[in-house]
C-alpha cells in the first residue's frame, strides 16, 4: 500500500476553521516559543500551564517546564477535557497526609 502524502495546507486551513481550537493551539504555541526564546532548555519535555488552558488560564498565568508524564497525568473525561487539575500522585499524597 503506497503512503500517501499529507496535505498540511488543508489540515491547517481545517483546524482554523475550528477557530476555538486554532485559538488555543495557538496559545500553547506562544507559550513554548516564550521559553525558546529565554533560552530554557525543554527537550523532551512539555510547557504546562500553572492554569491550565481548558480551566480558563493564559501564558500570563505562568508556565514551567515539566516531564511528559507528569504533563498528561491528569483525570480527563471521554472527550479529553480535562477534569481534574491535581494528579493521581497528588491526590495520593494528600490523602496520607
């Protein structure tokens, strides 16, 4: 089966159709150039947001770099919305204590 090639043009003009997604890709997208052009070292890890994007925050809540993992570790619904800002570690450290 030949593998046929993206047209990135049309998954781009697509995706802005979708204007609230394109709005929020583009904000994760500022945030990372933010700390590229500071000069932090993020290979091989995410930029999260101290607020998360889908809980109402911005890049001018503040962003820090942190491993992959730990960036995806939070509860979400069947849609990938997240529900949950604290982690499964998290919420396990704050039932022993």
């Amino acid at each position: 089966m030949a593998v046929k090639k993206r047209n990135y043009k049309k998954e781009y003009q697509q995706q802005k159709a979708r204007k609230k997604e394109h709005a929020r890709r583009m904000e994760r997208q500022r945030g990372r150039r933010k700390l590229d052009k500071k000069g932090v070292a993020r290979k091989g890890k995410d930029v999260s947001h101290v607020k998360a994007l889908s809980k109402g925050g911005k890049n001018s809540d503040g962003l820090k770099v942190v491993s992959k993992s730990k960036n995806r570790s939070f509860k979400r619904n069947s849609q990938g919305k997240l529900i949950s800002e604290t982690s499964k570690r998290e919420r396990k450290k704050s039932k022993k204590a």
